[in-house]
C-alpha cells in the first residue's frame, strides 16, 4: 500500500468496535484517501461523523470492495467468513477482527508491539487481531516471555460488558434502573436475584452480579473465552508448549477488561526484574506505586495497557503474580487494527 494515500472499507462501522475505530483512523491521521463505511441494511445511508465531515453507511454487496486498498472487518464470524475473504480477492489487503481466522495457520495473529515481524507474510492476504481479553493481557506478557520464557500462566479474567456489544451496555443499563429502583428491597433481603431476572444477553442478571461463564461452553468444561485465550496466546507468543490455564469472568462494568496472571517462568524471575521488563515495554503503562492497583475505569478511553500489583509468588519461587486492565475496545480491538494497517504501510 502506498503511505501517501489509502482507500480504506470498515466492515461493520456502526457497532461500538467500528466507531472506535473511525475515531482511531482521525486520531492517528492515518492516511485515508477514501472511506467507504458498511453496515447492516437498517443502517443504509446513515452518515457517521469523520475528518470533520460523514460517511454515509453502505451495504455489503458483490463488488463493494473494488479499487480498496484496506479493508477492516469487524462483524461476526458467519460475516468474516464470507466477506473477508472477498475483499482479499477484490485486492485489498484485510485486518479482520472476529475469530473466522485466528487459528488458521495462514492467516498471522498479531499485537502490534508483540509479533509486528508476523504481518510481513499473508498468503490469504487476511491479518487477525486476537480477542480483546488476550490482546490486553499479552502486551504486558511478552517482554517477560522474551525475557524469561514463560512455562505456566494461569489467569482469571474480569471482563466488561461492552465485550458483548451495544446488547451488553443496554442490558446493564436496564437491569442497573430495576436494581436501583429495589435499593431498599435488596439491603433488606440480600439477594439481587429477588428483583432482577435474566435478560437476552447472558442466562443471569448482570448488575450488581459477576458471572463466571464468558463465552458458550466448550470441550473440557471450559467456554469458548477461555479456549481463545489459550490457544491466541500461544500463537501470538510463538509457545506451542506454553501451559495455559483459565477462568473468564463478565462483570458489571461498561468498558475495560482486566486480569491477574499468575506466571511461572523457565527461570526465576524477580519483582524487580519484572518491573524493570514492563516499566519499558511498549504498550504498557506499570501502575506499581504504592497500592499499583488500576482500574478498569482508568483504562478506559486510552492507548496502553495498565499494569500493576506486580509481586513474588511466595508459594513458588521464581513466580510472579501481576494485575493488567485495558480498554477492551480501544486496545483490545480498534486500535490494534489500525496500529497492525500502518505496520502494512510501513512495508
């Protein structure tokens, strides 16, 4: 692609994901020549605000993709499967952001600041970002896996509601009206479960509630969140044998996925090693003063990952425990893309 101008497609512009991803293009300056935006057909000829002008919402059609340069994809799978490749063969080159192609062995999974060698080569002309749990965990993972080469990783994951999309945000947002309305009624009785029932996103009530089931159940017992993060981190590290274990978790919280990672390593490491890795890995904020403890809120509208509570693991030595949180949408997804388009440029 030439850096000078770019005609560029964003696959699925409306959703929360898509909008970021407008912002991020603007934000960055990244070389657009042209924009063509495509939604669902209800949102045919909506305009969606960019570079101080609009974009009108197009369909997706047998030739949409013609003269594009790059095509960005973030629908579900069933759609990826379909489009993506159609906008490889109309010659763009394409950054897809559902799961369609992350494990296929030709298609690279990439975090830019971890494995940005891995966009030289795309024989399906497709690059995948991972999920946005793994891509927000593995920035922080990959100086102390250059560094010490991680053996065992076992992680609980705290994930926010937009990960589900706008359904998410507006289920919360209901079930907070019920749970507010019946403050007094659950101070009494202690159980939200008297007031809220399940919506159409998960098979519990999600305010004032966790829900330890991220994902559909798959083999072993473990759903579907849990087997990305394993296998994505794998691939996105280049550790076939890295063991990896997990537990995922969706929590009342509107934007920000956050972590803790207890990790062994193929020689012992330090806190302070540790702390020195990530204090200069790209990608990441170390949050270690004091407490270190951040936040999902303080993660939410920036670039890096935020990492803390850094700290020797004292029932293995040579183990480390650490803390990381980052914007689920921004880094775990919209950025990414773009960041991985100007690695393209940058060819």
């Amino acid at each position: 692609m030439s850096s000078s101008s770019v005609d560029v497609g964003v696959v699925g512009a409306t959703g929360l994901v898509g909008q970021e991803m407008l912002r991020v293009l603007e934000e960055r300056r990244f070389p657009v020549g042209r924009l063509r935006a495509y939604a669902s057909p209800r949102s045919e000829g909506r305009r969606l605000p960019f570079a101080g002008g609009e974009v009108p919402c197009e369909v997706l059609r047998d030739g949409c993709f013609d003269g594009l340069d790059l095509v960005i994809v973030d629908v579900d799978d069933p759609l990826s499967i379909e489009w993506a490749p159609a906008a490889a063969a109309a010659g763009a080159k394409v950054v897809d952001n559902s799961a369609a192609f992350r494990m296929d062995p030709d298609v690279p999974l990439v975090v830019a600041e971890v494995n940005p060698d891995d966009m030289r080569t795309l024989p399906r002309g497709i690059a995948s970002c991972p999920n946005c749990t793994t891509m927000v965990l593995v920035t922080a993972l990959a100086p102390l896996h250059r560094a010490a080469a991680i053996d065992r990783m076992v992680v609980s994951t705290y994930q926010s509601v937009s990960g589900a999309g706008q359904p998410g945000m507006h289920e919360l947002d209901e079930q907070w009206t019920k749970y507010d309305g019946q403050s007094e009624r659950l101070r009494r009785a202690g159980a939200l479960g008297d007031v809220l029932e399940a919506g159409a996103v998960w098979p519990k009530p999600i305010a004032g509630n966790v829900i330890p089931l991220a994902g559909s159940v798959k083999e072993a017992g473990y759903t579907s969140e849990e087997w990305k993060l394993v296998r994505e981190s794998r691939k996105i590290l280049h550790a076939d044998d890295m063991r990896v274990t997990a537990t995922c978790v969706r929590v009342p919280v509107y934007v920000g996925h956050a972590m803790t990672a207890n990790l062994a390593f193929r020689r012992p490491v330090s806190r302070d090693e540790a702390v020195d890795l990530l204090r200069e890995a790209p990608g990441v904020r170390l949050v270690d003063v004091g407490a270190g403890a951040p936040t999902p809120l303080e993660s939410a509208g920036i670039d890096p990952v935020l990492v803390g509570r850094v700290r020797e693991d004292p029932s293995q030595p040579g183990a480390i425990d650490l803390w990381v949180t980052g914007d689920n949408l921004r880094k775990g997804a919209a950025l990414n893309a773009v960041q991985m388009a100007e690695l393209l440029l940058a060819q």
